[in-house]
C-alpha cells in the first residue's frame, strides 16, 4: 500500500464519519421533537391510547439520552431540544393526536432509515431496530402501514423534520 493510499483510506473514513455524525445528529433531533410531540399526543388522547403514548414518550426518552452518549462518543456535540416545536397541524381532539404520533414515528422513520445507510455495523443494526419500533408504532397509530417504512417520506417531503436541513423548531 503506497502512502497516497493510506491517505486516501483516511479520508474516506473521515468522510463516513461525518456522514454517520450528521446522520446520528439528525436522529437526536427527531426524537428532541418526539419526545415534545409524544407531550401533546399524551395531552390529548385518552383511555388506553394513553398508556401507549406513554410508552413511546418513555422510549423515544430513552433513545434521545443514548443518541447523546452517541454523538459525544463520535467526537460531537450533541445537538440541544428547540424550546418549541412547530406542530404539522392542530391538534384539538384525540383523533388528531393519534394522527401526530403516527407522523411522529414516520418522521422518526426517515432519519433512522439515513442512520441505517450510514452507521457502521453496530450503529446500522440500532438503526434497523429504531427503524422497526417506528414503523410499528406508525401503524398502530394510524391502523395501517407503508411497504418501505421511511422511505415513503422521502418522496413527499424532501427532508424529514429531524433531518439536519430541517428549521430549528419544527416537528
């Protein structure tokens, strides 16, 4: 291996690891604005749907503190939660909040999906597994589901609101 090789290798690596930085830092902020989101949803729903809107708030808290150790462990900051975030659409009655937590998820979904294409081995089965509770959680929330969970968004919408091109603040 000549010494331009070993440089070039250093740079790729460099580069992917921005690249898995940037996807992690776009995941803690979509579950920053989960978390803020499961707040609203849990204000408004009722009844059983309660106790699940809870467990996700409890499980998107407890994926938000691992992302953090994640980001500091590859060399970041981890990114701060907006004091607010900008709700997609009201959110006046139970159906309404049950319609958030499923676009909560899908959002989730689209970050995790990037977090998959670029994590390394450990950071991609996380990712998978993140990918999979969103996409379940979707569609118990919404009561169906897409065929490429997290990838469907992309079409729609060219960047996902955890997405680091996202404005600060919106959900």
């Amino acid at each position: 291996m000549t010494a331009g090789t070993a440089r070039g290798s250093r740079r790729d690596n460099d580069d992917s690891g921005r690249e898995e930085l940037t996807a992690v830092q776009a995941a803690l902020a979509a579950e920053h604005a989960a978390v803020y989101g499961y707040g609203v949803v849990g204000g408004r729903i009722a009844g059983d749907r309660r106790k699940e809107a809870q467990a996700a708030y409890d499980g998107h808290r407890a994926r938000r503190d691992a992302l953090r150790r994640v980001v500091r462990d590859l060399g970041g900051t981890p990114q701060a939660a907006a004091a607010a975030y900008k709700l997609p659409f009201p959110v006046p009655d139970a159906a309404a909040a049950a319609r958030l937590a499923a676009e909560l998820e899908d959002r989730l979904a689209a970050v995790y999906a990037d977090l998959v294409r670029a994590g390394g081995s450990v950071r991609r089965r996380e990712a998978a597994a993140a990918l999979r509770e969103a996409a379940v959680r979707s569609v118990r929330w919404r009561g169906s589901g897409v065929a490429f969970p997290g990838l469907v968004e992309r079409a729609a919408d060219a960047a996902p609101s955890g997405a680091a091109s996202a404005p600060a603040g919106a959900l």
